[in-house]
C-alpha cells in the first residue's frame, strides 16, 4: 500500500512510524477548519477527517497516483459542548487549560482512510478522557510560557511537559497524542491485506 499522510503533524507521523508503518509522502490540505453552528464535537471531528482526505485524494488523483491511499485525521479537545482546538495566542491558551483544569474532558480523534481512486474507503472516531490535577494560576503560564501547547488542541501535549498537567486518562493514550494507533493500524493492515 502507498500510504500518503493527510497531516503535517510530526506526533502522528512518528506514531505511525513507531507501529512499523511505511508512509510513501506527507501531503497536508488547506481545508478550512471551522464549526458548522450547532454541529456536535464527534460530527464536526469526522467531517474535517474526512474533508481532508479527500482534499489530498483529489490531488493525488489529478496527478495519476490513484492506486494510492490516504489518511488523514483530526483532533479535538471537548467539554461538553465547547470544543477546544489550537490556541490562537497565550491568553486563548490560558481560557482553555482554565477551562479544562475544572473537569474530566474528551479528546476526538477522528480518522479516515481513502483509496485515491475512490473505491474504499474506512473510517472512525475514538474518544479518551483526560483529568488533569489541581492547577495553579503560577503553573498554567509556565506551562504555556515553553511554548509546548501553542499547536495542539486544548493547548497542551500530553507527549511532553504537559503530562505534568495530567492526574488521570481513560482509554487509548496514542489517542490523545493525535492518533488511535490500534483503530488506524488495524484498518492499514486490513486493506492492505486485500489490495
């Protein structure tokens, strides 16, 4: 299978990677990433997944790699119903590790892999929830001062210093990273079993 990534993230390329995952290119969309009004967390992470993919599928196609696949996914940080993407600036990022530092929240991760040629195609969404401990005011802008958080959704990276942050998860931990590597790898395995 030629597997072409849809992200320009380093986290899930080295994911990927890691599994044993040969990727042929890294190809990024310029899809805009902005919520429908009143579209639900899980629905809005599945359609910007998808939208990507199939963005960089009709490239790849208009330049005769149809026999190619690609995947792309997003990630999402939610409380309930507010959703908490890449900060805009420290004071964005202060709202939201303030925000996330009440309560349990939800990380999405929404995948989808496409044939080129658009005759397969396989997706899913996989959802963790992250606690972070009691944070002081003193610790929030330390944390956002090294600059970990300013590309990541809810403005921290549980992958490095921001696991500081963090009291407790629940489910898949390469989820929170940016991508669910058994759910990924097992559909890349699957249709490139058949192809």
């Amino acid at each position: 299978m030629g597997l072409i990534l849809a992200s320009g993230s380093p986290r899930r390329r080295d994911l990927l990677q890691t599994s044993g995952i040969v990727l042929k290119a890294i190809r990024t969309s310029d899809i805009e990433e902005l919520r429908q009004e009143e579209e639900a967390p899980e629905a809005y992470c599945r359609r910007l997944a998808r939208e990507k993919a199939e963005a960089v599928a009709k490239l790849l196609k208009a330049e005769g790699e149809s026999s190619d696949w690609v995947l792309a996914a997003d990630t999402i940080v939610a409380l309930g119903a507010d959703i908490f993407e890449k900060p805009a600036d420290d004071l964005d990022a202060y709202t939201m590790l303030r925000k996330l530092s009440t309560d349990w929240h939800l990380v999405l991760s929404a995948w989808h892999l496409l044939k080129v040629d658009g005759t397969k195609q396989e997706c899913g969404v996989c959802l963790s929830e992250v606690r972070f401990r009691p944070l002081s005011d003193q610790e929030i802008h330390c944390y956002i001062s090294t600059g970990e958080g300013r590309d990541k959704a809810g403005s921290y990276g549980i992958q490095g210093l921001g696991a500081a942050l963090i009291e407790e998860i629940r489910g898949s931990y390469s989820n929170i990273v940016g991508l669910p590597l058994h759910d990924v790898v097992t559909a890349i395995r699957s249709n490139n079993a058949e192809s």
